[in-house]
C-alpha cells in the first residue's frame, strides 16, 4: 500500500471517527440551529426545523445531555437557539447547564418552535432550520452527514450552497474500501501512524465507566456488571464486554454530559466498534500496538461497511458496529485475514435485519445483542467454522456479502422503516 493511499485512509478515519456528546441525531439538529442563530445574529423568535423520516425517528425519545433527564427535539432546539455553538460541532451543547436548562423550558412553553416531517425527500439524512426575528430570517440546511452544511442563507440571500454534494454517500474522494484493503491497512501501516485510533478508547471507556458508578437508562450494563442475583455470566471477558458495551450506550441515551468517540456519524457506533476490542486485549495483556491495530480494523471495518449503507438506514447500526468488533477480537485471538472474513460472514448470517426504531435508551439491548454476537462469530472464524454460501445471504465473496446486507437494510427493508415511524408516532 503506497504512502498516498494510506494517507487517504487515515484522512477518513480522521473524518469519520470524531467526539460527540448525546445523540448525533438531535445533536446535529441543535447544530443546525445554532448554526442559524448565529447567521441571524440574534436569539430567534420562532424556530421551524423541518426533518426527514429518518432524522424524526433518531431523535424523538433520546436523553439530551445535561437536561436532568429530558428527551427529544424541542429541548435540543432549545438549548441550540440559546446556548448552542457551532464551532463544537457535535458536541455542540457542551456549554449548556441548569440555567441555561431553565430558559429553555421557557422557551419551549411560549410555543417558538415548530417540528415538522419533510415529506419530498429521499435523503436518509436531511435538516432545515428557519430562524426568524421579526423581519429578519435565516435559513440553513444540513444533510448526507450530521455536520454538512448544504445551503445557508440570511433575508433570502445565499451564503453557501453545497447542494451538489449533499447526498448521502462516500465522499468523491474516499478511497473505495474492500475488507482485504482494511485488513492490509490496520495490520501493516506503520503503527505510529495508528496510534491515534487509542484515544476511541480513552473516550469511550470513561463513558462506560461513569455509567458503572451511578444508574442510567435502563442500567443494563451495570446489571451485568453487579449481577446482584444469579451468575448468569460470570466474571470473565464475555460479562466485561457486555458490561462495558452496553454501560457506555446506557450513559449515552439516557444523556450523560460526557462525551463518545462517534464512527460514521452515531455514537453507539463508536462504542460498539470500540469496547469489545478494549476489553479483550486489556484482559489479554496485549500491547498497546496491538491494540491499535485490532481498534484500527474494526474502526475501518465500520467506515468501509457503511460507504455501501449511508448514513441511516432501517438496519440498526449496532449491527454494522458489532460486525467491525468481531474483526478486531478475530485478529486479537490470532486470526488471519480468511477468519477476519469468516467472522464478517457470520455475522451478516446472524444479526441482519435487526431494525433501527430510533435512538432511546433501549438501544443498549441492542448493542448487547450485537456485541454477544461479535464474539461468537469471531470464535467460531478463529476455529474456521462459517456459515457457507450455500446458506440463505451468505456469498463466497465477503464484499458482496456486505452488499446483500446492505439492499436489504437499504431497500428490502424500506416499507419496515416506514411502518415503524407510523407507529412510533401514532402512540
């Protein structure tokens, strides 16, 4: 692999794995918002954030952060109008405490703010912000990722327009991934020029371990932790994976101020990509280089899944997620580049089809389930058991395998998408 070629990588990777706190979905909202109260130049008086299904659904029952509790948009459009900064990025409420809170609710109660579906688009992924202060208005859009500004605009004057590149894809310039290119890549690039990949580490585990401590959402992971009542899982690396895992993602959901180093544009992501690899090889004693080779496989194995997925899909994003662990615990318990793809086969064979219902703090059973998973089918690829094409999505070829499971995330599962916005929002 040339010098080029893994620059390129690294760029993505550097792209694509960033800090984000709370939910991406109402957090690139907040981002919109505050992107258009800053272009306005003043606290709005009325607020119109006009969503796509997909958006809607992510973000409709999740805990805000540093809100005591609190779930769902209008508090984060709030909280982006009042306190809300840009310039943070995903972690754009990061500035926010009770005060700001309060004035929030405030504003919430005097009616401000208008939440709508966008009904004329087939973009997964797609935000429009307007902002009006008595004659004055600005408007900005994201879309195709949580921090793409695709048009800004004040009084009806353009500032910026990016519509040409606001689909929901890999960027023009992205290298076009295979599984044996992100293998090639963790395992052999200098590991200097890895080494940042440790920090989803740092990041993530400080999330599981604060949620170890004190009760968030549904508390999953400390209860695998305490165990208080039966042993179902004893003590060892599977209970720590499942623990660490699911604690960060309960943290997460509930709204924990901490943040999550995110991958492709969710946070659950990055945990489920992350902590299962942590665990293993902090329990397996093995190097930091290691370590950041095995966090490298399956951070990239994430990245390269989803240039075939998009951002959003009906397919829940653990199991995408799950799937890049399993390829780092595979390499951690001595496998090759075969049994890399073997783990990958039997993960599409097992998991796929778990649908997305939206961001909430549920979604930890969801990361247990595909992280249980990702064991599994990494020791059985290390002992050279796979699920064989002759076995319903499974292909020879682990690249179109990984493109059977995304049409039907992407298209076969469609109508099961819009089934579950209908009847999440008929409650």
């Amino acid at each position: 692999m040339t010098l080029e070629e893994r620059s390129k990588i690294i760029e993505l990777v550097k792209r694509e794995v960033v800090p984000a706190m709370g939910c991406t979905e109402p957090m690139a909202v907040a981002l919109a918002v505050a992107k258009a109260k800053e272009i306005l130049g003043d606290i709005p008086k009325q607020i119109s954030v006009t969503l796509s299904a997909n958006m809607l659904k992510n973000a409709m029952g999740v805990g805000i952060p540093g809100t005591g509790g609190m779930i769902g948009l209008p508090i984060a459009i709030a909280l982006g109008a009042l306190v809300g900064k840009s310039e943070y990025s995903l972690e754009v409420l990061k500035d926010s405490n009770q005060d700001t809170v309060e004035l929030a609710k405030k504003f919430i109660s005097e009616n401000r703010i208008k939440i709508l579906q966008k009904k004329d688009t087939c973009e997964k992924l797609y935000i429009e912000v307007e902002c009006h202060n008595g004659d004055n208005n600005a408007r900005v859009v994201i879309s195709g990722t949580h921090t793409h500004f695709t048009l800004i605009s004040k009084n009806g004057k353009e500032l910026l327009n990016d519509n040409l590149n606001s689909s929901d894809s890999t960027d023009s310039n992205d290298p076009s991934l295979t599984l044996r290119q992100v293998y090639d890549f963790a395992t052999t690039a200098p590991v200097n020029e890895i080494h940042f990949i440790l920090e989803t580490a740092e990041l993530n585990k400080r999330a599981a371990e604060l949620a170890l401590g004190a009760h968030y959402g549904h508390s999953l992971g400390r209860l695998i932790f305490l165990q208080p009542k039966t042993q179902f899982f004893g003590n060892g690396i599977y209970s720590k994976i499942l623990s660490y895992t699911s604690a960060a993602c309960d943290a997460r959901m509930a709204g924990a101020k901490i943040p999550v180093m995110s991958n492709s544009g969710s946070g659950n992501q990055g945990i489920a990509a992350t902590l299962p690899v942590w665990v293993f090889a902090k329990e397996r004693l093995k190097s930091e280089d290691d370590l950041a080779r095995a966090l490298m496989l399956s951070h990239l194995t994430v990245i390269y899944i989803k240039q075939s997925f998009g951002r959003l899909s009906p397919l829940c994003g653990c199991v995408v997620a799950a799937t890049g662990s399993a390829c780092g615990l595979t390499w951690l318990m001595g496998g090759n580049y075969d049994q890399v793809s073997y783990a990958v086969k039997n993960m599409i064979a097992n998991i796929t089809g778990m649908i997305c219902d939206g961001a909430k703090p549920s979604c930890s059973l969801k990361v247990a389930t595909g992280v249980s998973t990702a064991v599994l089918s990494a020791m059985l690829a290390v002992e050279n058991e796979v699920v064989s094409s002759a076995e319903g999505i499974i292909d020879n070829d682990v690249d179109k395998c990984v493109r059977n499971m995304a049409n039907i995330g992407i298209h076969g599962m469609c109508a099961t998408d819009d089934l579950v916005l209908n009847i999440m929002t008929s409650k």
